[in-house]
C-alpha cells in the first residue's frame, strides 16, 4: 500500500465516522426535541382538564351531589408534579440518558397524552349530558 491509498483508507473512515456521529446526533435531538414537545402539550392537556373540573362543582351541585367528592383534583395535581419531576431529570440526564431511555420516554409520554386526551374528551361528554339532563343545553344557565 502507498501512502496516497492509507490517507485515502484514513479520510473514508473519518467521513463515515463523522457521518455516523452526527446521524446519531441529529436522531437525539429529534428525541430530545419530540419528549419536550409532548411534556408541553401533556401540561396544557393537564391545565386544560384542570379548567374543565372547575366548572363541574356547580353542574354537581345543580345536580344535587356533594361537587367536591365528584372531583378527581388531587390526581391532576399529582400528574402536574410528576410532569415537573421528568422535567428536571431530563434537564439534569439527558446528556447521559442512552438513546433507547429516552425514545422509551417519548412513546411513554406519547401514550400518557393520548389517554389524557381521551380523558378529556369523556369529562367533555359527562358534562354535556349532565347539562342537557339538567336542561341547561348547548346554552341553558346551568354553569
């Protein structure tokens, strides 16, 4: 072998590993970006659900029932928390979370915002019906 043909061997691997290393690099970003996307939309999910409860004491009430025994506060309190403490771990670990940690929290993530979302959309039915059935309608006086 000449000298030519090793600089050659040399510059090909350098460019394969830099090619490598930088794929690698850009896939983590995409993670890193996609986990803290889906935290931003699983906490305004969360303050949105949160919004919703508050109207429900009054529709409980009208109804006749003890509204603060209806109310599911605390579980929406505790997910916020917990929501704040994957935060911070991903602020201090993600340089050194593996890959594979942190797609296992993205789809983790993924899937606690897409029951979040069907949550949602069962308090949005649960408190249509119960204005209808206080006959408070799309529009009635019923909070």
């Amino acid at each position: 072998m000449n000298l030519l043909t090793i600089v050659a061997c040399v510059a090909g691997a350098s460019l394969i590993a830099a090619i490598w290393i930088g794929r690698r690099q850009a896939r983590r970003a995409r993670v890193l970006r996609s986990i803290l996307d889906r935290a931003d939309a699983f906490e305004e999910g969360l303050q949105a659900c949160r919004r919703r409860l508050a109207d429900v004491p009054g529709l409980v009430a009208a109804a006749g029932e003890d509204a603060m025994s209806a109310l599911p506060g605390a579980p929406i309190e505790a997910a916020l928390r917990d929501l704040l403490a994957h935060r911070l771990w991903l602020r201090e670990q993600a340089a050194r979370a593996t890959i594979d940690e942190l797609e296992a929290a993205d789809a983790a993530l993924a899937r606690s915002l897409a029951d979040l979302e069907r949550r949602i959309e069962q308090l949005d039915d649960a408190s249509a019906d119960l204005r209808h059935a206080l006959g408070g309608g799309a529009g009635g006086a019923v909070p």
